[in-house]
C-alpha cells in the first residue's frame, strides 16, 4: 500500500516551474539518457504527481545522478522543464531529507 | 559506500557560503594567469574567469581522492568532514593540484586573453575580486545559497563599474546571463562568450593550421546558450575541417563531469561512451568547457589529443 501525500506536487516547489503534468508519458526523454536512467524523469515526475513521497525519497541517487544536460529536453514533444524540474525535486531533498 | 549525498552537498555550499567558492584556492593561484598581460584592474568590459579554469586542477586532485573512497567504508567520514570544514578548510588539504596541469589551464587563459586583445578588445579584469558563479551549487538544488552568493556576485561586479562581462566557460555564461537575472530583480549586465564576442567581431586568422578536429560541444553552451555556430565559424576561420561526431551541435552527448563530485564513477562511464563517438570520427578533438576537458581526457587514456578550443584559435589567429 502506498502512502499519498495530495499535496507533494505543490511542496515541490514553484508551481510555475515544475510543470510536470505536461508530461505525456511517451518514453523519449528515457530512450536519449545519457546516463541509461529508465526512471527518470517520466516515471519520477509521474510519482510526484501523484503524491507518493516515499517513492521519490528512495530515489534520489537517481534524482542527483542526472547529468542536466537537457539532452532529454531537447528532445521532448511536450515541452516539459526536465532539467528545472530535476532541481527542484534536488531542492526538495536538500530540505527535506538532507536538512541543508 | 556511495559518498554521502547530504554531507558531500553541504561541504560544497558550506565552502560557497564561508569561502566564495565550492573549492577554495588562494588569490594568487587564481589569478596566476594574469601577470605579465598588463590587464587593468576592472573597467566597463572585464574578462571574467568565474575561476572555471583555475579550479580543474584542484577539483581533478580532489576527484581522486573522492574516488579512493566512494563505496569503501571510508565514505562515511564526509560527514565528520563536513563539520570540520566548517573551521578549518580541509578540502584545500585534500585537494593537491599537480603543477603541470596548472600551466596548461592557465595556458588556456592566456589565450583566450591575447585572441580578445587580437580582435580589438582591451578587457580588464577583476583579479581577485573574479568570484565563482556558483554553478555547481545552483545544478545540486541548494537556491538559497544559491541566491545569497549571486548578489554578493553582483554587488562586486556593480562596485566596479561594470557593464559588459566576456566569459570564458559555458557554467559561467549560464549562470551570469540566464540564472542571475532571474534571481536579481535589476540585473543588467550584458554577457557574452569569448567565442561570440570574436565571431561577432569578424575575427581575422593570420594563419591558415590546414588541421582538422572533432568538435565535442558542451550541453550547456549548445542547449542552455545557443552557442553552436561560434566555434564552427571561428575554427573554419583558422583552416580547420571540422569534424562532427554522432550526437553534435544542439543534441551533443554530455560528457559526463556533471556527476563527478557525486558520483565519480559514473561520470568516468559516461565520458567513455563519448569518447567512444569522439574516437570514431577522427583522433584530434576540441572541447570549450574545462569540466569536458578533463571529464574526457581522464576516459580517452591518451587514445585521442584533446585540446581546448582557444588553443586552436590562438595558434591561428594570434603573432606567434
């Protein structure tokens, strides 16, 4: 059973900026990872969308393995802030995890 | 075990935070570069390191430390260090550079100093007052530092009267031209690469190298800047071929450096499969960010020359 926190999304940060909704799920950000990181950011951000906290709090080797090197940007058909909404998942660990 | 994530982020933006800089080095390692160029301190348009070059050789000695240590027991003493560090500056202690690769990036310097000179630019220059951007601090999330440091950043450059910054990195470019003004109500200083400020000049070669090279383009001059085309103009200016491996221009394959002082292992596999394309498309490459230099030049192991791009460009277009 998973723990949902409604509000996760929102305590990620900047509304604004962490337009992760806009993801439409078609894998091609996963397929041109440099880094081979099949989780992210689709799955990762579809996590936060849903609340499940938990879920991306054990993730964050991968969440700070991302190179932001926008490689996934450039190549996605919706537009999403990939790489801004990296840092602000970074952001919400250092607080909240990491207490920094 | 891995390095410490929280510890290893706070050692970073503790550094920022105390020293000015991720990594501190003495004002005159910083600076070193300059003497004998005769660059006036300050004025409207300052070259502005933001220390990228001058720190490869201390974070590069620091990096193999971090790797004798990333998944051993001895990870876990980040931690202690990171409360150490708060008093005495123990990464300076960790971080030994070795002197040969001193005097190739402050080389790098020099050359990007002497090709402004050429193309009719007299740019000062801030010495010691030249302060790190923060990159590395802003790309691991810690904003509020972050923000803190910009402004000191900015009250610095604005002391000195000035308008105009030449940079000489991508991380560096970034961060003055498009993260800054985001945090800075006010922000009106103009930036501009090296690179662009000579294509836009129309810089002239003196010498045609009939050379050719594999260009290997950061992620951050060509999909968070727009740089693409400056380097290509300037390289063809100088009678290189430019060769353009799998994965260029605006979709060029990271070559790792960003992970590094998280996850040093992981930025040596990455910058192998780059170096795989690179190999493939010819033996001479040209990077124009320090961090790609060194990131690559760890992963080629000699197979291929890599060289910063103004060392191509100096030999063309400045006196011998």
């Amino acid at each position: 059973m998973a723990l949902v926190n409604p509000n996760f999304a929102e305590e990620i940060g900047k509304p604004e900026a962490f337009n992760a909704s806009a993801c439409m799920n078609c894998g091609v950000c996963s397929a041109v990872c440099p880094m081979g990181i099949e989780l992210l950011p689709r799955k990762l951000f579809r996590y936060v969308l849903l609340g499940l906290e938990d879920k991306v709090q054990k993730n964050s080797e991968t969440i700070y393995s991302c190179l932001l090197c926008k490689m996934c940007e450039a190549n996605c058909p919706a537009g999403v802030h990939i790489a801004e909404n990296v840092r602000s998942l970074r952001y919400y660990l250092n607080k909240k995890v990491y207490n920094l | 075990m891995p390095l410490p994530t929280g510890d290893t982020i706070g050692i970073l933006a503790d550094n920022l935070k105390i020293r000015n800089s991720v990594l501190p080095i003495s004002a005159g390692s910083a600076t070193r570069w300059a003497r004998g160029l005769g660059l006036p301190r300050g004025g409207e348009t300052v070259i502005y390191t933001g220390l990228m070059y001058q720190l490869i050789p201390y974070i590069t000695s620091m990096n193999k430390a971090q790797g004798m240590i990333e998944d051993t027991p001895l990870a876990d003493f980040a931690r202690v260090g990171r409360f150490v560090n708060r008093f005495v500056n123990i990464s300076s202690l960790m971080a030994i550079p070795q002197s040969a690769m001193q005097e190739r990036f402050d080389g790098i310097l020099v050359n990007i100093a002497r090709l402004l000179r050429q193309a009719g630019v007299e740019p000062g220059y801030m010495y010691e007052d030249d302060l790190y951007s923060g990159a590395l601090v802003y790309d691991l999330g810690m904003d509020d530092v972050l923000e803190e440091h910009a402004r000191k950043v900015y009250r610095n450059l604005k002391n000195y009267g000035v308008k105009n910054l030449i940079t000489v990195d991508p991380h560096t470019t970034n961060m003055l031209r498009s993260v800054y003004p985001a945090l800075i109500k006010g922000y009106d200083l103009n930036v501009k690469s090296y690179m662009e400020v000579l294509a836009e000049r129309h810089a002239w070669a003196l010498r045609s190298l009939e050379d050719e090279v594999v260009i290997h383009d950061s992620c951050v001059y060509a999909r968070y800047e727009n740089v693409v085309n400056e380097q290509r103009t300037l390289l063809t200016g100088a009678g290189v071929t430019v060769r353009e491996p799998a994965d260029a221009g605006r979709f060029t394959l990271c070559c790792g450096g960003p992970a590094e002082s998280l996850y040093p292992k992981k930025a040596v596999a990455a910058a192998e499969r780059r170096v795989e394309q690179l190999k493939a498309a010819g033996s001479k490459v040209v990077t124009m960010c320090p961090i790609c230099l060194v990131n690559l030049q760890k992963a080629a192991h000699n197979q291929i020359n890599i060289e910063d791009i103004s060392v191509y460009l100096a030999r063309a277009y400045c006196p011998e």
